[in-house]
C-alpha cells in the first residue's frame, strides 16, 4: 500500500465529516474529489463505509439526548411520537435503497458530470427553500407522523450523488413547514438509521472483496470524517438558525460549476 492512497483517505475521510451534516452533498464531493485525484476504491466502498465515522460522530454529541428520548418513550407519547417519525423516515430509503443499491454504484457513483449538474441544480433549489420557511414546526419533535414520512421520500432523492441526504430532507422539511433549526435537527436523526443501514447494507455487499490494504484506507478515512464531523454537528445549529442555507447554496453552484468546467475542459 502507497503512503499516497492513505494520505487520499485521510483527506477524502476530512471531507466527508465536513460535508456529511451540511447540505452540500458529502458523497458528492468525495466522489469528485477522488476523481480528480485518481482514486479509485474497491467496489467504491470506501466512499460509503467511512459514513461510520461520521455516524458516530453526531452519536457522540446527541448521546445524552437520544438516552433520554429513548428513557421517555415508554411512558411520554410525544417521545414516542418522534422516534416513530425517525423510523417512518427511514423506511422509503430502505426500500428504494435496496432496489437500487446496484445502479446507484455501478452507474452514478461513475458519473461526474451527473453529480455536477446535481450539484448546481441543488444550489438553486437551497437558495429559493432559504426563502420559504413557515415555521409551523419549531422543534424537530413536533413534526408530525405523516410530515415525517414525507421528509423520508425527499431523502430518497439524495440516493444521487450530488444531491445531499442533509439538503433533501432540509428542504424537504422547510417545504412542510419546519423551521430551519427543526428541518436540520430532524435531519441529524435521521441521519443515524440512514447512515447506519447503507453502512451495515454495503458492508454486507462488498465486504468480501476488500483486502487489508483497503480496510487500512478505510480505517484512516473514517477517523478523519469522525474528527471534523464532530466539529460541524456541534455548530451547525446554531449557524443555520442565525443564517440560513445561503451560504450553501452558493457553495454548490460554485463547486458544480468548477467541476462542469473542468470535466469539459477534459
């Protein structure tokens, strides 16, 4: 194994923690980043299986809130309510996951120009749902059972790279009526079931054609998108409360942008 492919993990494992929470698309990003770097994973599971990191990285910060909720449910209806509403999230992405696990790495995983162009299509669409917070639902916790299934369809959207899980439920629950501390934090939920089951999904997929070389990157990236996602978690709240998705937005286009330049300038 180069010391050159654990440096890329290393750096593609910051990117991901980076971008996994903020809507920006982190497979997006570390997909074209590897591109233009020339690496190239094993059944593109590293670009999936360092999700773990940043999986444990908001556990770690929500691990006394998610104790508690889960101490309430037994006997307080609106905890229970909302641990319904993740699950019913979860479950189209399940569905849609399995079914189309195949043609997601096989075929959009390959395309960076798809991803570009996803990436300044969901740059125009942050900009505009910046706009049209109602705020029916202060608090993640208040969001309704069917809002909440709604939300988990607009992640399924996410399934294309460039598009971002954290971005389509965000917009998906701006459009409903969330405000966007409560879009955002409902999100960071749902990223946990999510995340965790294209882990374990992809795990079981691919795990067999991995070797130790690729467990060695692996490994570095994950540490890596834990660090830095556990510093995004911790402020994003606050940040998307005070400024909205602005920045975002213009953030996709840019990088869209760049790429769609360079792709076509070969």
């Amino acid at each position: 194994m180069e010391q050159n492919e654990l440096l890329i993990g290393a750096l593609l494992g910051l990117l991901e923690g980076l971008t996994e929470f903020v809507p920006v698309s982190s497979t997006g990003h570390i997909l074209l980043a590897g591109h233009f770097l020339g690496f190239q994973s094993t059944g593109r599971a590293f670009e999936v299986l360092i999700q773990l990191g940043a999986i444990l990285a908001i556990l770690s910060v929500y691990a006394a809130r998610i104790v508690e909720l889960l101490r309430a449910a037994p006997h307080d209806p609106q905890a229970r309510r909302f641990v319904l509403a993740v699950l019913l999230a979860f479950l189209p992405a399940v569905v849609i996951g399995v079914m189309a696990h195949g043609f997601i790495k096989a075929v959009l995983f390959e395309s960076p120009m798809t991803i570009a162009i996803a990436l300044i299509l969901g740059g125009i669409v942050l900009l505009f749902a910046d706009r049209m917070a109602r705020n029916r639902y202060e608090e993640a916790t208040a969001i309704p059972l069917h809002v909440a299934f709604l939300i988990g369809i607009a992640q399924c959207f996410a399934m294309i790279p460039g598009v971002s899980r954290s971005g389509a439920t965000i917009v998906g629950g701006l459009a409903l009526g969330a405000s966007p501390r409560a879009a955002t934090e409902f999100s960071f939920f749902l990223a946990m079931p999510t995340m965790t089951g294209a882990f374990v999904y992809d795990l079981w997929k691919t795990g067999a054609q991995l070797s130790a070389s690729d467990a060695a990157v692996i490994a570095v990236g994950f540490v890596m998108a834990f660090l830095s996602a556990v510093l995004v978690v911790r402020g994003l709240l606050d940040y998307v409360s005070r400024h909205g998705l602005a920045l975002f937005g213009w953030w996709r286009i840019a990088i869209g942008g760049i790429t769609l330049v360079a792709l076509l300038a070969g």
